[in-house]
C-alpha cells in the first residue's frame, strides 16, 4: 500500500519530542501568543510580550530544530464545500489491516489511525463534497456487506476548533502541565460565551477557493511557518501571484481556520491519545463544555457533531492522569452538563494525516469519483479473497 502524495506527518510526529519538562514560562508565553496569532507575526508576539523580536525568534528557532513543536496552517473545509465525517469502524476479527487497506481507498480522507477499546479496527476523518454524502455512505456499507467491518459509526461534523496553547494550568518551577479537575468541573457551571463559528452549524458548505488557493493551503498544512518564497518554489506559483491569492483568497474568502501549533506536553510511552464524542442534555451545557477546553491541555481540537449536541475532540493525556478525567467527567454526568460519552484509542504508531485532497479539484469543482472507488474496492476486497456481499 503506497502512501498518498500528501502524506506529511506519520515520520514527523514519531521523530518529534515530548516538551516534557523541556520548557520554561517564556517558552509557554511565546508559544500561547504565537497560537493566537500565527507563525507570521513574530514582531507582533514580541510586542504582546514586550520582549525583543530576536528573544521570539531564538525561542522559536530553538523549538522547531529540536522538534518540539510544528506548526500547520489548520484549512477551513466548510468554505471548500467539503464536509468533515468522523468514522470508527469496528474490524471483523483478522481482517484489521485489510479494513485499513480499504478505507484508504476512498482517498478524501485526511486523518487514519488504528483504533483500540470498543472498537478494535480503524478510525478516520474525511473531507467530502456536500453532495457526494451518500455516495461515502455507501463506501462504507460495502464493508459491512461483505463482513470486513462488523460495526461502523458515521459522525458528520462541523470543522474543527483547534485549541491553542495556554499558560493556564502550567506549572513554572516544574516546566509540565498540571491539572486542577475540580477547577474544571466548577469553571463549567459558571462559564457563559458563545461557541466560535467553528462550531456552528453551517447553513452551507460553499466553493469559495480556486486550484491555486489549494496549492497553498496544501503546502502551509506541511509547514505553517513557511516562507512565501518556498511555497512559491514548492508549488510554482510566482511569488506576487501567490502572495495575491494568500491575502485575496486565503484569507479574505474565509479559507483558514487558523494555524495548529502541534506539541506533545507529555512523554509519549506514559500517554495515550483518545477520539471522544461527548453527548449533552442541551446546546447551553455543550456550549459550556466546549468553552471549557479552549485554554486547557486536554484537548487538541474540538468539532460539533451536525445537528446534535453533542463534541467530538481528541484528547492527549498521561496515563496517570486518564483515570481522573474520567471521573470529573462521571461528576459532571451526575450534575446534568453532559449526558454520556464513548471513546476509543487511537495507535499513536499506526496514524497517517495528509493534506486536502486538492488533486481532485479541477474547473472549480471536486471530482469525487464514486464508480472508481466502489470498482477499486470491489478488487481490493477479491484480492484479498474477501467474502462477496450477503
């Protein structure tokens, strides 16, 4: 099975470090104002700390070439008319790797890994055309025709609401992370705002980008602190060409959410990584609960299910500290501000992320070819001398 073109971050996330007792309070003020701001606005961030910009710099500098942190332009998929699902798909018992082989298949996907817990099999996420919905939805029901999946959950969501990262709850003179579970379990019963418009319903799911704007965007996905001058030698775009669709495309047509600055706060043998959807009573209580995890390292980003209430997020927690989540989550249950949750581990070790599938647009629209990728399937599954459907 070769890898997509776009695959970007499979070696880098197993080369990275863990920030484990690595940072000091300036590094976390940098990286909290950079979160905010974007790779972009150095000069800014040494303005908001009132530090000199080779201060910022040097920080910065020093985080990327040690690999502790990377920074990945996060594409807004709503203003691409492209819909972001949610798969766990349950494997039937020996065929675990052959369902990962297939959901590769359908080559929108933009996030697979290997799933433990409930579901012993594969989790993904997916980026389809708004009406090419129920052409995945029947992707997906030929696996469990044909018995390679005994069990398969579709979550479609809004995009996703990276978190960025905060000082709160960073403890100075041990350089790590802490967690205060009470402080969040009371912060939920007072906190009042509105959620980001990253995790409203949209009314529609618009083209407003060309083929160039998705070069771009494709190539600040890899690297979200790269130079307009690479990314026009990368996607051969004349640099003031590229630099008018940054500003009149990218940006003003609404096609970034932001920009995910990735950092693993924990050592990754002492962590798990876990894909939660949590489900609550009413849109007040979820709305209070997704405010909660915006300033704190639990979660790495946050979508809303479409049409529920109910969160699917990632969660990145030491091992040590899963068990008392759990249980503010049991008290929190037990007070009326969520309703249940289920979750699955993800296999930090088998995880593929790519970028858009920008090589299946052309002529302002996405070529999603669904008789491809049923007759692709149909191959894979006789090759591999699968059971034909029931």
């Amino acid at each position: 099975m070769q890898p997509k073109e776009t695959d970007i971050f499979d070696v880098r996330v197993g080369d990275s470090l863990t920030a484990w007792k690595k940072l000091d309070d300036v590094d976390v003020n940098v990286l909290e104002c950079l979160s905010v701001l974007g790779p972009r606005n150095l000069a800014v961030v040494a303005r908001r700390l009132q530090v000199p910009v080779s201060t910022v710099r040097f920080r910065v500098r020093r985080l990327l070439s040690n690999s502790l942190i990377f920074f990945h332009l996060s594409p807004y998929h709503t203003n691409m008319g492209l819909k972001k699902v949610i798969v766990f798909a349950q494997a039937a018992p020996g065929y675990e790797r052959d369902l990962l082989d297939c959901l590769k298949i359908n080559d929108f996907w933009v996030f697979l890994c290997r799933i433990y817990g409930p579901y012993e099999g594969c989790g993904g996420v997916w980026t389809i055309p708004k009406e090419n919905t129920e052409d995945f939805q029947s992707f997906l029901k030929i696996l469990k025709d044909t018995g390679v999946a005994t069990n398969i959950e579709v979550i479609w969501s809004t995009c996703f609401q990276g978190v960025p990262i905060r000082s709160r709850w960073f403890n100075i003179e041990n350089g790590i992370w802490t967690f205060s579970w009470n402080e969040w379990i009371n912060e939920i019963e007072v906190i009042k705002d509105e959620l980001p418009y990253t995790l409203v319903d949209p009314k529609d799911w618009p083209i407003r980008a060309d083929y160039e704007d998705l070069l771009i965007i494709k190539e600040l996905e890899k690297h979200g602190d790269a130079s307009m001058v690479d990314v026009s030698k990368r996607t051969g775009i004349p640099l003031e060409k590229l630099k008018y669709h940054f500003r009149k495309h990218v940006l003003k047509h609404g096609l970034v959410e932001g920009y995910q600055l990735e950092i693993h706060r924990f050592p990754f043998p002492l962590s798990e990584m876990l894909l939660f959807k949590f489900e609550f009573h009413d849109h007040k209580t979820m709305t209070k609960f997704a405010l909660s995890l915006l300033d704190k390292p639990l979660a790495v980003y946050i979508g809303k299910v479409l049409k529920e209430n109910a969160l699917f997020s990632q969660i990145y927690l030491p091992r040590s500290e899963f068990r008392n989540f759990i249980e503010a989550l049991s008290i929190l249950i037990k007070k009326g501000f969520l309703k249940q949750y289920h979750y699955v581990i993800q296999d930090m070790n088998q995880t593929w992320k790519v970028t858009i599938p920008y090589e299946h647009f052309e002529k302002g629209k996405w070529n999603y070819d669904n008789q491809k990728h049923h007759q692709e399937l149909g191959k894979t599954l006789e090759k591999k001398g699968v059971l034909r459907p029931k």
